[in-house]
C-alpha cells in the first residue's frame, strides 16, 4: 500500500500530496483543493454503508468518519495519523507537478482517486476508513494554510472522544491560575 503526506509551501501558496513511491509531489492549488472538500464529497457521502437502514448519508457519513478517526483497523498499533515539519530547503528541493485534474470513485468500501498531470496520470486507491484520514490530513492542511474554504461539519468537527474533549474544554474555560504567594 502506498503511503501518502500532505503538505503546505508558504512560499508558493499550495497545497502539496506527496507518495512514498519516490514520484514527484503533487501541487493542488485553492480551486481543487476545494473541490476536494466540497462537491466531491456528495458522492463519497452518498456511498456510506448504510443506506438501507433508512439514515440520511450525511449521518451515515459522519458515524463513519466518527469510527474511523478513533478506532484501529486489525493490524494496526497506532492510528497512521501523524504531524510533522520539514524545512524550506527541503520542500524548495523536492519535485512537484501541477494536478491539473482530479476524477473519483466511491462505493461503500473502496475509494479510487485519479490526479491527471501534463506527464500523465497517478492513482490513490484506499478504503473508506484510510479515505476518511486522507480527507482529515487534507483538512488540517488546509487550515494550516488559512485558506478558510468550506468543508462538511463531520469532517471539521474534533476528532477528541467525547470525554476528553469536555475536559480540553472545561480547562480552556477555566481563568488562568493566580500565584497565592503574590
């Protein structure tokens, strides 16, 4: 399986997809990139497993996502999710080539992407629940960048379980500690 990072070059103002497969990076510019986290989603949505059960797909989906952002899949040690920096130099260094076009494919267990390029085309093909942390990667990019485009509240929404996420924000409520001793 190919692993994929997201990234942002400041200096460029993009977004950038990289593979562990030694290709060149992908640029996405604001326009696909909110593609990616707007229309392109209504097909994905619409795939959740479920629909017979009679929920809407955006609950289906947001279940969904709910799951795959807090529960292993078998094999796995820790969730593949993971920060990181890298230096001006080295992203000035890497190779990029613009995606100049983005064609998907969704079913209720496998996603297919297809990024065109001017030297051809490069595929990424996953399972919704690596499907759902590639979105989140994006997403976290994107806000990284400021770039404030729209996205679907189940993919902005914390990923915290629900106990710790009160605890984060009761502490950020709380007034900040006073010295006794002053």
């Amino acid at each position: 399986m190919v692993s994929s990072t997201f990234g942002y070059d400041k200096r460029e103002d993009r977004v950038w997809l990289s593979f562990d497969d030694g290709t060149p990076r992908l640029w996405f510019t604001r326009r696909l990139v909110s593609h990616l986290l707007g229309p392109m989603l209504g097909p994905f949505e619409a795939a959740s497993p479920g629909g017979q059960g009679g929920a809407q797909a955006s609950t289906r989906v947001a279940l969904e996502h709910e799951l795959a952002m807090n529960e292993l899949l078998p094999g796995e040690r820790a969730l593949p999710m993971k920060m990181g920096t890298e230096s001006a130099s080295e992203s000035q260094n890497a190779e990029h080539e613009l995606c100049t076009g983005l064609n998907a494919s969704f079913d209720a267990s496998q996603c297919h992407l297809r990024f065109s390029t001017v030297d051809g085309e490069r595929s990424l093909q996953m399972g919704r629940v690596s499907m759902h942390r590639w979105l989140r990667g994006l997403h976290l990019v994107v806000q990284h960048a400021e770039w404030a485009l729209p996205a679907p509240e189940w993919l902005t929404r914390s990923c915290l379980p629900e106990a710790v996420r009160s605890l984060v924000q009761g502490a950020a409520s709380l007034p900040p500690e006073t010295d006794p001793d002053a």
